[in-house]
C-alpha cells in the first residue's frame, strides 16, 4: 500500500510518500493486528537482558496508563497480565505498541526504537495476574 500525504506549512507544498503501512483490521470488539504483523516473530525472546530493558522501557512510556503491575488504572486500559492481551502473538502486541489506537486512547509509540519496542514485548511476558 502507497498513500501519498500533502500539506502547506508556511506556504511550501510538503508531500510525505507512506510505504508498507498496515492497515487496522478492527472488528467491533476486537483490536487485532494483521495476520503477516501478528506472525513477525520477537527478535528479542531470547536476550536474557530483555525483559529488564523493556521495563525500563515500560516505566517510561506505558506506566502512566497501564500501572506499575500492568493492571491497568482506572482510565480503561488494557490490563496487560489479562489472558487476552497474553494469549496474543509477540508480533501482534509489537504491532499494536507500534500503531496504537487512538480511537481508543492508546497511542502510537513508532516514534521508539524498534529494539525498544519489542524489549517492551518481552517484557509484558513477565506480566502476571
């Protein structure tokens, strides 16, 4: 998929080609990420160091959100040690930390490092209720 996205800012014409974006597959109650994302697999399942980078990770960008136990507060985020966020594919939750979904208050977080985003991945495994 190719969009290409136009604007003025300050009088000059800026185009912005967008390539390989993936769009939300969303059902009425369901968030999921699409089939080719959700089978991308963790690069980082078996660096031991990740699960303690990505928390360091998590306590910056998610905690504000999901709590210190990824519980989630009571601003209706995902508790993220429930069966249904831990029975996803690791390469679903990277999609959705990388995409988010503001409809529903999550943002995008694309803007972190790769490495760092799926760190944050491994870590969630750690989650327990």
């Amino acid at each position: 998929m190719k969009s290409i996205i136009a604007f003025s800012a300050a009088g000059m014409l800026c185009l912005i080609g967008l390539t390989g974006a993936q769009p939300l597959q969303a059902t009425p109650d369901k968030w999921q990420a699409p089939p080719d994302a959700a089978a991308k697999p963790n690069p980082e399942a078996r660096n031991s160091a990740a699960p303690a980078t990505g928390r360091k990770a998590y306590m910056h960008a998610c905690v504000t959100c999901h709590g210190d136990d990824g519980g989630g507060q009571n601003n209706g985020a995902a508790d993220l040690r429930s069966a249904e966020v831990q029975s996803q594919s690791d390469g679903a939750l990277f999609w959705k930390i990388t995409n988010g979904n503001t409809s529903e208050g999550m943002p995008s977080f694309a803007s972190l490092p790769e490495t760092e985003r799926w760190d944050i991945v491994t870590f969630l495994r750690t989650l327990k209720q």
